[in-house]
C-alpha cells in the first residue's frame, strides 16, 4: 500500500498530473483487528451524470452528493471500525504531500477521535513507508 501512494506522490510532483492527482479523496478505516483499510472515494453521480473533478473537503467543497455516498462502512463490510478518515494529495509548496484526517461521518461524528488516537495512525502510516501530514480539522 505505501509504495504505491509513494510512487504516485512521486508521479504528480509533475504539475501536468497534479490537477488530476489533487481532486481524488481516498477512504481509510482501521478494523476491529487493527488492520488499515483504503480505498480511492467513489465517484459520484450528480443528476445522473458522473462527476470525476472531485471536491476536496480541505478546500471548502462539499461533494453534490455528500449524503448518498457509501463511504466508510463499505471498507469493512459493516464491521467494527476503530478510526476512520480521510486520505488526499494536497499541494505544499512546489509540490504535493499526503494529508490526512479521521473525518468520517458514520465513525467520527458523534465521538471524535482524540489527537493521540489520530497520532497513532499517523505513527503506522509512517512505519509503512508514507509519509503523511495530519489535518485535525
């Protein structure tokens, strides 16, 4: 998983890829056991037509279908989720870097994750070889 995001952080330090690379929101969730879950935001319809430009949350966009996606609970099949978030490429300077957050509205919103729980999932996207950059909302 992290050489992966790696390589495409490393793909889209050129600016023709980072428009494309900088409006996909990527979905994590760690399950009961532990284990970091990711998948790339799907991609939704707005009357009927699909909408591939994305809306990052981080700049003040809401998603036109914000409340009919199926987010976080499709990762673990309507399992246990300790923590759950949000994953994205973000402009920094010249180039991009991962930023993310534990922004979920089905596992997060009614009892959000305190600092030291989101700090812990950053320590283990670290060890994995991302380097990622945390935005506490």
């Amino acid at each position: 998983m992290a050489e992966s995001l790696t390589g495409l952080e490393r793909c889209v330090q050129n600016i023709l890829l980072r428009f494309a690379a900088t409006t996909q929101n990527y979905l994590w969730a760690m399950n009961a056991d532990g284990k970091i879950l990711i998948a790339v935001e799907e991609i939704a319809e707005f009357d009927g037509i699909p909408n591939t430009r994305g809306y990052p949350r981080r700049r003040g966009h809401r998603h036109p279908s914000e409340d009919q996606k199926l987010g976080h609970p499709t990762l673990v099949q309507g399992g246990e989720v300790r923590i759950a978030g949000e994953l994205a490429l973000d402009e920094y300077g010249d180039g991009v870097r991962w930023v993310l957050n534990a922004n979920s509205g089905r596992y997060c919103r009614q009892k959000p994750p305190r600092k030291e729980q989101v700090d812990a999932v950053v320590e283990l996207f670290r060890e994995s070889g991302l380097d990622v950059e945390v935005d506490y909302l």
